[in-house]
C-alpha cells in the first residue's frame, strides 16, 4: 500500500506542472472478490486473490 501511495505521489508531483482542476483518484477492482485499490499505474493487472482481471471503477460506483 505504501509502494501506491508512493507512486501516485510521484506521478501527482511530475504532471503538477501540466494538472488543471482537481485531482480524483480512480479505483479499481475485482469483480470475483470484490476488492478495491487505487489506480497507481498504467496497468490494471490481475487480482492478487484469485487471479481475475481488475476492471475501473466508476467514480460513485461499488461492486456488486
């Protein structure tokens, strides 16, 4: 968890320059396990639990 929280930092802090309005953070999650995580890179990959795809997350939404 510290290893995203320190990824988003780094990425919040290289773009600071370009950035307009507000940052949100975007979510992903696995729709087997119901997990959620903050998008810290690129790639969504692979749920550590049961190896599903992570999909985004809407802004308001919750697995179901």
């Amino acid at each position: 968890m510290f290893e995203q929280a320190v990824q988003v930092s780094e990425a919040h802090r290289q773009g600071a320059g370009q950035m307009q309005g507000t940052l949100r953070m975007a979510m992903k999650g696995c729709p087997e396990c119901r997990t959620m995580q903050m998008i810290a890179s690129p790639e969504l990959g692979t749920c550590a639990d049961c190896g599903s795809r992570l999909q985004v997350l809407e802004s308001d939404a919750r697995l179901a």
